[in-house]
C-alpha cells in the first residue's frame, strides 16, 4: 500500500522498489484468504475503532484516513466486488484472495513498482546503505542505496511466511523502541486434559456457548460463540477474541500465573431453566440420557462437565445447574507465538511520529535516509474480522504519505 500511494503520486523521477525475503509477495495475504478473505468490517466507526483497544487512539488517524469504506472502494477499483455477510464483516465477491493480489500487482507493476524476491533486510552498512541476503548469492549482501525506507516487516506469527521478527533486534540496537512480540488470536494450553477428554474430543468444536472473563485489572469480556477443544486447551474464533486479555492474565504473574473463564454451555437458557430442567424427575434414566432429553446436552458439551467436575457436583442438581451455566475453564499458557495468527508488541507509536516515521534516537539513526514503518511490526493488536487487514492497509497508506510528506509534495490519492 506504500508502493501504491508512492507510485502514484506523480513525482517526477520517483523508483519505488519493494524488497520481499520470500518467493512471492503477499503469502500471509494468500492465507487469510485461504477460508474466505475478510477484507474488513461494515460496523461504525466508533465501534470499529474500539476493537483495537488500547491502541484505539493512536489507530484513529490511521483509520480515519484509510478505513473500511475507503478499503472497499480500493477493491472495487481493483475490480473486486465486495459483499457484506450475515456478521457483518465485509468479503469480495468470490470469497478469494488471489484474484485481487493478481490485480493488485499488475496495476502496480504497470505503475512501475519494481519487486526483488528472496531478498531479506539484514540492516544496514556504515555507509547507510540497507543490506539484504540472497539464499542463492555467493556475493555477499546486496546493498540498496535509498532516499526513504518504508518497513512493513510483520509481526512474529507464522514464520515460514516471512514474518519471523528478526528485525527486533536490528532496531532495538540503533535505539528504537520495540516492545516484546507476544502471540494475539491465538489458543491455550489448560493444566492437562485426562487422556479420555483428549483423546475423544480434540478437535471438536463447542457451539453455541458464550464465555466470560474478567481479569486483575477489571478488564472483562463476555460473549457467544463457538470455540475448539484441542489436544493440550482451547482455540477458535471465541477465544481469539478473549486472547489479549487471557494472555495479559497469565503473563501478569511472570508467566506462571492462570487465568480462568466462565463456560457457560447452554447461554440460550437463564439459570432457573437449567434448574428446573436438572430436577425434573428422571425416572430410570441416566443422568446423561436426562441432560441430553431435556437439555439437549450431550457430546463434547457433557463431557467437559464430567472433566471438570467431581462425581459430588454432577449429582448436586444445584451445583450441576451452576456449573451448565458458568463451568470455569482454567488456562495456564498461550500457544506458541509462531502459532498465533497475529501478534502483538511490535514499534512503539511513541518511537514514530504522526506520519509513522522514526524519531532519530540519540543520533544513531541520523546518517541514515528517512525511516518510516507500517503494518503488523507495529505495536498493535485487533481480532479477527477484518480488523488486521484494514489497519495494516491504512498504515501503509499513511506512511506512503509521510514519506511524501517528508519530501515536501503533496500526491495524489490512489485509486
């Protein structure tokens, strides 16, 4: 999106030229899309702007310049038609995400962008020249002498993609300020399923439930949806958007510490319900062909209730009913970052100024072109729902302009 804004500006003489470590641009693009691309979402803008969080103030300039409507209608002109689902993200038509990378690139090549493929930034030479590696070079690093450097780097999930956060390190050391990379949009391990839960239920989806969750802070989260059980905890969509706060939780005891949500497996149904329904007279019936009659309970559902409860609670209606409805679920660690699907921590915004340009931190960056940063290596994190697509697009926009800015030249907004 830098390229873009760049490319289109109409400076006379500009070369913009985009560096990728991979053999083709985009693959973290290409996998978001592999179940359907959700570009973004179609909610206010108040309200969109709230699911970033702490950051929302300093992602309000960004989205206010480049958000959900302004996405749409960079699509189209793309000619990518966009649909609004029944959630209300927003998808191109056909659901794919290679056609508009396909489109995207033409129009970009025809505008003279030029790509380097498997060239990965290592820093930079005395001289200010920025160096990158070739797997298949025996010449050494190539060096790229440049008027203006945008990173857009990614975060720290799915390496094998190209964003392994390798560049932490190359900025910590000329002095910006970098905060921890920790996974977002990810699962969790709990203490230790038994081997019967594990064995018989990894891999099963919970629905229709609804968790809750408020943490040391008084930071809480509620709402339905559907998760998974995995072979060591918990995934999906539900739980990726509790992640932050869940993770902060556990972290909040240096690593070692927990936190526990509310499952409550029947959310359609008030706690008097589930009472009355537990107690009503079951005759010669098992306990779990009763739940299943009457409360359509059953599968994955009653066996989360069998692991972590004890044989006196199952067999107390009240407790039984207590737990139908607000069952804690303890988790110890997150998933691995490399697992996430996004992260968080990244460049600080207070390192950057307003067009998402590097401060020169005690000189060390001072005989080096003009260093701006975009996307994901920003210390940011959304949920899922288009949320991380639109922002990383809008801070490519936005730093497209600042080194415009910087130059003194007012462009042209692409189409």
């Amino acid at each position: 999106m830098a390229a873009e804004v760049l490319a289109n500006a109409g400076v006379p003489g500009l070369q913009v030229q985009l560096y990728d470590a991979m053999p083709s641009v985009g693959r973290k693009f290409l996998l978001a899309g592999k179940g359907g691309l959700n570009l973004t979402h179609s909610e206010g803008f108040v309200a969109f702007l709230s699911r970033y969080g702490e950051r929302s103030v300093q992602l309000q300039p960004l989205l206010a310049g480049f958000g959900a409507a302004q996405l749409c209608a960079w699509a189209e002109g793309l000619g990518i038609e966009t649909f609004v689902g029944s959630s209300g993200r927003v998808f191109p038509k056909d659901m794919k995400a290679a056609p508009l990378l396909r489109a995207w690139l033409h129009r970009l090549r025809a505008s003279g962008v030029q790509f380097f493929m498997r060239h990965r930034w290592t820093g930079w030479a005395d001289d200010g020249a920025l160096l990158f590696s070739r797997p298949s070079s025996h010449e050494g690093d190539v060096r790229v002498q440049a008027d203006a450097v945008v990173l857009a780097l990614g975060g720290g999930s799915w390496a094998r993609l190209g964003s392994n956060g390798a560049w932490v390190p190359l900025l910590k050391e000329r002095g910006v300020a970098v905060a921890k990379l920790l996974p977002s949009n990810c699962g969790f391990d709990v203490a230790a399923w038994s081997e019967y839960f594990s064995s018989r239920f990894a891999g099963q989806p919970f629905k229709s439930v609804a968790i809750s969750f408020t943490d040391s802070q008084g930071r809480s989260f509620s709402r339905k949806g559907e998760f998974v059980a995995t072979a060591t905890g918990v995934e999906g969509s539900l739980i990726y958007a509790a992640s932050n706060l869940l993770r902060d939780e556990i972290a909040a005891s240096n690593g070692n510490g927990s936190a526990t949500f509310m499952l409550d497996l029947l959310p359609d149904k008030t706690l008097s319900q589930v009472l009355a329904e537990v107690r009503y007279p079951r005759g010669s019936r098992s306990l779990s062909s009763h739940l299943k009659s009457r409360l359509k309970l059953d599968g994955i559902k009653a066996a989360m209730l069998h692991e972590l409860l004890g044989k006196d609670a199952i067999n107390d209606p009240v407790r039984l009913a207590q737990a139908i409805k607000a069952l804690p679920v303890t988790l110890v660690a997150a998933r691995p970052l490399d697992e996430a699907i996004s992260s968080a921590g990244g460049v600080a915004f207070e390192a950057m100024n307003g067009q998402l340009q590097i401060k020169t931190p005690a000189g060390l960056l001072s005989h080096l072109p003009p260093l701006f940063c975009a996307g994901e290596m920003l210390d940011w994190e959304a949920p899922t729902g288009g949320y991380l697509l639109t922002a990383c697009f809008a801070s490519g926009y936005l730093a497209g302009h600042g080194v415009l800015g910087y130059w003194g030249r007012t462009p042209i907004t692409p189409g």
